[in-house]
C-alpha cells in the first residue's frame, strides 16, 4: 500500500525552527519527485518546494527561498523540510506529495495543481505564534 506520512509539526513561537518529515513507503522512493505544500485556513493550496529522487534536481517557491531547506534520505525513504526563522504566516497544514513524472518546476504553479501528483500525505500541522 502506497503512503506518505507527514510529522514533526508543532505549535511554536516565532523566529523558531522545525523539522518535519515525510516518511514514503509502497513506490520506488528513487524513481519519485517529492514535494511540499501548504494550505492555511481560507487560502488555497501553496508549493513550498521540491526534490526530484530521480536527477537531484531541487526547486522551492519564492516564499520558500532563503528560510526552508529540503533533503533526502534515500535510505531511510524519506524526505525533510527544515523551516528556520518561522513567522506565523507560516501557520499551515503541511503535505507531502510524489509523483515520477511531474517535474520539480510545477512546484511553482499557482495554484498549486494537486492533481498533478500521484500520492498525497495526510498533513502534519505547524502553528506559529507572534
């Protein structure tokens, strides 16, 4: 069975740093492009970047540039968004997404094209406060 389990979300004031993490299981973990969303309460669905398993190639949004880092751990199936310096525009569901074909440039499309991705996550929620 194909799933993306998303953690590591939290409640914590601003100017702090978080982890999560998106544990994959039942694909080929190498053959897949890994991606970050967000959505917070009235808005729509956000990318925030994305790791392509397949080539290296890594992308991130505008928003996402110079405050989050992606990584992979091929081994351990899984992929990390280190977020440092969380403002509480932050706040958000975060989800993890995969699909081996859609390149990591559609992570910037806006809206964000869900039906682009194959296998969606659950989403771990972040919560920053002032």
């Amino acid at each position: 069975e194909v799933q993306l389990v998303e953690s590591g979300g939290g409640w914590v004031q601003g100017g702090e740093s978080l982890r999560l993490s998106c544990a994959a299981s039942g694909f080929i973990f190498d053959d897949y492009a890994i991606s970050w969303f967000r959505q917070a309460p009235g808005k729509e669905r956000e990318g925030i970047g994305c790791i392509n398993n397949r080539n290296g190639d890594i992308k991130y949004t505008e928003s996402a540039t110079g405050r989050f880092t992606i990584s992979s751990d091929n081994a351990k199936s899984t992929v990390y968004l280190q977020m440092n310096g969380l403002k509480p525009e932050d706040t958000a569901v975060y989800y993890c997404a995969a699909d081996p074909y859609t390149p990591c440039i559609m992570v910037r499309r806006t809206p964000a094209p869900q039906r682009a991705y194959d296998y969606w996550g659950q989403g771990t929620q972040v919560t920053v406060s002032s």
